[in-house]
C-alpha cells in the first residue's frame, strides 16, 4: 500500500491588517521619542560633532563660523608642550578624583551599613542625610562653603573657641583643594541611597548563618556585604569618577581655581579658555582631550571589574 506523502501547509503570510497595525504602533512610538531625538540632534550630537570640528581649528567665539581657521593638530600640540596651565589643570583634577571619590564613598557606605536597620525614623535620617546633595552642587551651597572656611568664618570661629589660631583656609596652596574635597565628601546622599537599596537586596539569612558559625562583625562585612554589593561599588565608583573629572561649580564659586592653580580643575580651564580667553578651538580641543580621560579610566575600571564584581546569576551558570 503505497504511503503518499503530507505536505505541510504553507506558512500564513500577515494580514494587511496586521501589517497596518505594526506601522501604526511604530509611527505611534517614533512620535512619542521624536521630542527627544529633536532636542539629541540639536544640542548634544550636532554641538558635540561642531566641536570635534572647532578643535582642529583656530577660532574664536567673538567670530563668525566662516573665520574659523584650520590648524590641524597644532591645539592637541600646545595642550601637551607648551601651556602649563593646561598640566596643572590635569594634576589638581586627578588629586581631587583620588581623594575626594573614595572618601565619599566610604562615608556613603558607612552611613548606609548605619540607616539599614528597621527602626522607626530611619526614613527621616535618609532625607535629612540626603538633603547636602540635592543642593549641594548649587551655587548658593558653594557662596555658603566659601563663607564658612573664610578668614571670618565659621569654621575658624569653631577652631578660636577651642583655642586654635585661625588660618586662610582658601588662601593656603596646601589646604585650599582639601575645602572642596570635603564638600565633595559632604555631598554623600546619592551613592549613599544607592548602597542602601543595594544592602536591602542581600538576604538576611547570609548573615544569620554566619551568626550562627560565629563569624564577627568584620568578617561578616568582608565575605558577605561586599561580594554582594559589588556592583553597587562598581556603579558608583564609576558614576563618582566621571562626575569628579568634571567637577566645574565648587572650584568657580569657591576658590576660582585660586591659589596658584592649585584649586584649577580642568572643566573650569575649559570655561577660562572659552569664554573668557575666547578661545573657542583650544578649549573644545581640551574638551574632547577630557571625553578619551573619561573613557580611559572608565574602560580599566570596566576591564578590571571581572576580578573583583561579583555576580550571584553568572557565578550559578
């Protein structure tokens, strides 16, 4: 008896309807993100694509476009050879990233660790440890930092009550960076929030058998809370990095970059050279110097978090 063969039926092919559906509902998306695709094109990627242009140029902002001279890579050339400002610029915007990041993250986590208990209030000291950084880059915080550690300030009122002469905070080459370093640390809220939800995740019944095996405190905090908050500290630590290489308000409210440029942060010499010196060329070529800094740092970090991040689902797999 001879077996004759089903051939399987063909494959449906979408309706008209359907294929009108499918257009509708993405005319429907691209009008929804069309106000933001408008305001990237016009003030982030056309200016970014307009300064990649002018760094190769001789051009100042008092000019128009047209007068905008080719020079090809004589701004990168001066940036690394001649200026001296430029040099010291790098060297206090890396002190500051060295000091001020990790300070500020030890405390954000320590107060964290603290706040992640079930007591009642706790919501009020997460606001009120919150509250520096909502403000805190804001030019009123900084008028305030620069009155405080003033000659007459607060601070040296605190230190002639307990006896100890008073200094010039802010003059002192050696002490004027450490006033915005503190405010740096002072402004731990943000990643302190984000290590208090990153904290919430880890189970509790971690540390109730390391209780349970007699582990202390410390080790507890070595083989439990920071393998799992990994990538929390990875999330801040890059985060804090790049807001700290372009720290700008503190240093242009407080000290100016003054004195003797120890206090000179790259983004600030980006706005003297700019809009004070008008020279628009050299300073987006020193923009453009600081996005591959950003990016250097930030792919090491990267490169380096397989050795040290721990991730519960790929350490399962």
């Amino acid at each position: 008896m001879a077996v004759i063969p089903i051939k399987p039926a063909p494959a449906k092919s979408a309706t008209p309807t359907k294929k009108r559906n499918f257009r509708q509902s993405n005319l429907i998306g691209y009008i929804f993100i069309g106000p933001w695709l408008l305001a990237f094109f016009a003030f982030t990627l056309m200016p970014m694509l307009a300064s990649l242009y002018f760094s190769f140029t001789d051009y100042s902002s008092l000019d128009s476009l047209d007068k905008a001279r080719w020079i090809g890579f004589q701004n990168f050339e001066r940036m690394f050879t001649t200026d001296t400002k430029y040099i010291k610029a790098v060297g206090a915007t890396f002190y500051y990233v060295i000091f001020a990041i990790p300070l500020r993250l030890i405390f954000a986590l320590g107060l964290a660790m603290l706040l992640n208990t079930g007591r009642s209030g706790m919501g009020l000291y997460r606001a009120a440890f919150y509250a520096p950084s909502i403000v805190g880059g804001s030019i009123a915080v900084a008028v305030m930092w620069r009155q405080v550690f003033g000659t007459e300030g607060l601070f040296n009122g605190f230190l002639a009550f307990l006896g100890v002469p008073a200094r010039t905070w802010l003059g002192n080459p050696d002490t004027a960076i450490w006033t915005l370093i503190v405010l740096a640390v002072w402004q731990f809220g943000s990643p302190m929030l984000i290590f208090l939800a990153g904290l919430k995740q880890i189970p509790a019944e971690f540390y109730e058998a390391a209780s349970i095996d007699g582990a202390s405190g410390l080790r507890k905090f070595i083989s439990i809370t920071l393998p799992l908050l990994s990538p929390v500290i990875f999330f801040n630590l890059i985060m804090q990095m790049i807001s700290g290489l372009m720290v700008f308000t503190q240093a242009f409210i407080i000290t100016g970059g003054a004195p003797l440029d120890t206090t000179l942060f790259y983004a600030l010499y980006i706005y003297r050279r700019a809009f004070e010196n008008f020279q628009m060329g050299y300073a987006s070529a020193m923009a453009w110097v600081l996005l591959l800094i950003i990016a250097f740092f930030a792919a090491i970090v990267f490169r380096s978090s397989s050795q040290w991040v721990y991730y519960e689902t790929k350490e399962e797999g």
